[in-house]
C-alpha cells in the first residue's frame, strides 16, 4: 500500500470498528430492548437506531454512492425527536435496512481510492470547496463515524440496563 | 497541502472537534454536576473525564510524544471501575489536567508530518509492525477520537438531565 492509501484505510477501518459494534447492539436488540430509553425521558433504542440507519442512508447521496434507500425513516427518525411519529417500519424490517444500507456503503468505501476520498461530498459547492479542500468524503467518513460512536456511548447504557 | 497532508489533517480536525465539545463538558460541569452518573449505578461524571484524561495521558508515551504528566490518576479511573478508589484530585486539578494534557497532545498532532503518523505506535514491537503496517500512530489517533466520542454521548446525557 502507498502512504496515502495506509491513511484511507485507517479511517475506513474505523468505520469499519464502530459499525461492527454497532451492529452486535442491533442483532440483540429484541422487542423490549427497542423500547428501552437511554436515560429517563431521553431517546427510545429503537429511535436511535432509526436515527443512525437514517443517517447512513443519507451518507450514499452525501458521498456521491448512490440514491437513498429508504427516505421513509426520516419523519419519524431524522427531522423530529423521539415519540412525535408513529414507527414506520418494524422491528425486523429497521434491522433489515441497516444492515441493507452498510452492505451498500462499506465495500463502497473499500473502494475508494485516496484521490477519490479527496474530492468534495455532494453538499459543498465548487466554490466554497475551493476555498475549503477540508470539506472531502473523508471528512464525513470521519464525522460520521464519531457521530456512531456517540450514540453507541448510549446504546451501550440502555443495553446494559436492566429490564 | 499535499494529499497526504490533506488526509492527515482531516483526522486532527476530527479529534479537534471531539475534544472541543468535551471541553463544554469539562468547563460547565460545576461539583454537583461531578457527582451526578450517566446512568442509574453507572459511572460518575468525574469518573469519565478522570478516565479520558488518563487515556489522554496515557498517548503521550504511546505516540512517542512524551512522558506522562498525570499517571496518579490510573488507579482510581482507569484500572478500576467508578467508586472503588478515593478520587486523587479535586475538581480544580482534574479540570487543570484534562487542559495541560491536551495543551501538550493537540500541537503535537499538529505537528506530525504524514510519514510521521504512519510510524508505528511505542506498544507494538518491529516485527508485529512489519507484519501489519497499520498499527500505526495514525490509528492510535482514530481510536481514540472515537473512544472520546463513546463517553461524550454518556456525558451528553448527564448534562442534560436535570438535578
């Protein structure tokens, strides 16, 4: 590997990591377990994981990989707090996306060559990106994979917690 | 910027930005809010930013960046779990030491040209190094971005709930 492809592919590995974690929360995540607040009051596990699938889904069109997935998450996961919406999809199916659209997105990334990783993502303008090369794929990458990261933190307490 | 500076520079923007909002933590959390736990049973605030600036510390010898400043702080928040040692240093310290050791790490980072954070880390020995190149300083760097980023999402919560 060259120096900047070691680079990239620390930052991919990272994802990699954090999703992997992510995912073993998902797998055990039964019916109750989705109903789970992680603190009183605070956010269903169910809504976070809604809230992370969303997420993703929106990082295919950000990065330039393709169309969304599924769009239908977002009312009740993305663009308002939990428990303003009805769930639109169920347990089994929430579960089915999210491993749906990391399945579309990982080797995607695997792919991308540190050239590619450099260009802009799909919400900066050409101006603003000259103006700003720090605003690349790989900044969202890495944005996205602490924002996992930060609500895993959560997961882990309501996964933790008892009953 | 060359395009492994690029690359570079994007993953100490990140840590940048993950140790920024700690910061707010940090600053904002007053004695009661030292003493309040992330969750029922779960550990205190004080607990977590003992135990990140412990890790903190403890990349200075990792990256070859460095003696510690602040290993007094292991036995209580990072070998042992919350509330079984007395805390070693009041809120004052704790504070003063989460600033001095990141006052020491983040100009480091900045510093580090991309052949140096494809060096490998003080813990892994030639040989391991050489059969896998990506146990570098880079990836020590995304590691703990990320780790940071799992206790802000648990302290995130303590700050906000109430009493």
């Amino acid at each position: 590997m060259t120096s900047e492809e070691l680079l990239v592919s620390a930052a991919v590995k990272s994802w990699k990591t954090v999703v992997g974690r992510l995912d073993g929360i998902v797998s055990g995540a039964d019916e109750s377990k989705m109903e789970k607040q992680v603190a009183p009051g605070g956010n269903r596990v169910r809504y976070l994981i809604g809230h992370l699938t969303a997420v993703h889904d929106r990082m295919l069109p950000l990065l330039g990989l393709g169309d969304r997935l599924h769009p239908e998450l977002d009312e009740a996961y993305l663009d308002n707090p939990d428990r303003t919406h009805p769930d639109p999809v169920t347990s089994a199916d929430l579960k089915a996306f999210w491993a749906e659209i990391n399945g579309k997105l990982t080797p995607a990334f695997e792919g991308l060559t540190p050239a590619e990783w450099l260009k802009p993502h799909t919400a900066v303008s050409e101006e603003d990106f000259a103006k700003d090369p720090s605003r690349n794929r790989l900044s969202v990458l890495l944005s996205r994979t602490n924002h996992n990261s930060t609500h895993l933190g959560q997961l882990v307490i309501a996964a933790k917690s008892q009953a």
